[in-house]
C-alpha cells in the first residue's frame, strides 16, 4: 500500500470507523462482522446433498443426493452456498443486494472463497447470473456481477459478464411455488458468443439461490451452448425441505 493511500485510509477510518455491516458494531478492522454476528450466521458444512448443497441433518455417506436431486437430477453439475438464508443472513445480504453497499464485496467475496475453493480451483471462467436491463436500471450494478468480478481477478479466471445475458424480463420470483418459478424463468436466456464458454468449465455467481430454478435454467442455456461443466456459488440458499 502507497504512503499516500495509508494515510488515506487512516483518515477515512477516523471520520467513518469499519463498522459490523450486520449491527454496525464498531470494530477495529474493516470488512469483518462482529463476534456476535458471526455467531447468528447459519454456515452450510457437511453433510449434505453433493449435487445442490442441501445441509442433511444426519450424517450420511459422502456423494448421497437429497430427494429434490434423486427425483429430477438439476442440469448444473454442482451447487454450493455459504449461509443458510435465515433472519442473520439477510440481515448481511439484503443490504448489499438493494442498499449500494458495495464496501461489502470483499467480505462477500472472502464468504465465497471459503466455501466455494474447490469449485473456484476448478472453474476456466466466472460470470454473474445476469439482470435484465430494466432490472438492472432500477438496481444500477448486478450485485452478482460485482461478486463474479472480484472472485475473478482474484483467482486469475476469466470473466464473462456479457455471455449469459436475460433476455426476457421475469416477475421477481420471492413468492411463487416451486413449479412457477420455473415456468418464470423459462426462456428467459441466451448465450451470447457460445465460442468463450465451448468445453469450459463455468462458475456461476448469484446472490441467493431460492428454488434452483435459475441456477437450473442458465445450466440448461450454457451447456447447450457447450459448456462442460456449470458450478453454482452464491452467498446464501433457502433450506426448505
Ligand atoms: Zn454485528
Ligand atoms: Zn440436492
């Protein structure tokens, strides 16, 4: 770090002290949560489902499916996230999502890479579960984008924010059932430039993973297009059932 830039930083840190983004605690470092936080948060750890990342309850043999997976086996190849998505984690993912919070991304980032390190070892590219562009001028950034970005000059991976792009605006999905959601998200992408992602092996970057619907749908996109393999990672997932 430049003098300058060290100097910079003190300054900032003595008019906006790094605070916990969950209770806005003051602490002593940035991009940390607070102890207090850091225990309400729901890790996702083993067991649990190797295909989607469901936590089981019971301790079962490794490579056993949940009975989502045994039913209908979901087109991407593996999924995992950090957080069950609960009270605590909204509480650290919401503000990101809709507040501009954008000093959050390392944090994020950090969440990421302790859960996804296999899947990022093994990704050739990294892109966002893209916005449409009216949701996207509401919004103003892909939250998801700037995740993949990060995570991406991080690991030295390819990016590729404009590949898969929505092409089809959906009604947000928050309270459709399960069959519904997938109806939504039907069609509602394309691949742009199918000769960046041909035989590669693809990790893609969402924020919350609901029902699966999407990750499901952009795999279906991407390896239709001819990607070899598409590995989810996204912060939290709803952990019903
Ligand atoms: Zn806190
Ligand atoms: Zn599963």
């Amino acid at each position: 770090m430049s003098y300058f830039r060290m100097i910079w930083t003190h300054i900032l840190d003595f008019i906006c002290p790094p605070a916990c983004p969950m209770c806005r605690a003051f602490l002593r470092a940035p991009n940390q949560i607070c102890p207090e936080c850091f225990k309400e948060l729901d890790f996702i750890t083993r067991p649990q489902c190797a295909v989607c990342g469901l936590p089981f309850e019971f301790d079962i043999w490794e490579g056993s499916l949940c009975g989502a997976c045994l039913r209908k086996k979901p087109r991407y190849d593996v999924a995992r996230a950090c957080l069950v998505y609960d009270e605590a984690s909204k509480k650290l993912i919401l503000p990101f999502k809709h507040g501009d919070r954008m000093e959050l991304v390392p944090l994020l980032v950090r969440l990421l890479e302790q859960t996804g390190g296999d899947l990022i070892r093994r990704a050739d590219a990294v892109m966002p579960v893209p916005l449409h562009r009216l949701r996207l001028m509401k919004r103003k950034y892909n939250q998801a984008a700037l995740l993949a970005q990060k995570l991406a000059r991080g690991h030295r991976k390819r990016y590729l924010p404009h590949t898969l792009v929505r092409i089809r605006h959906t009604p947000i999905q928050g309270h459709l059932p399960p069959n519904q959601r997938r109806k939504n998200v039907a069609r509602a992408f394309a691949v742009k430039c199918p000769d960046q992602i041909r035989g590669k092996n693809i990790l893609l970057i969402d924020d919350v993973m609901t029902s699966g619907a999407t990750a499901d749908e952009c795999a279906r996109v991407l390896k239709r297009a001819g990607a070899r393999r598409v590995m989810i990672l996204t912060l939290a997932r709803v952990c019903r059932g």
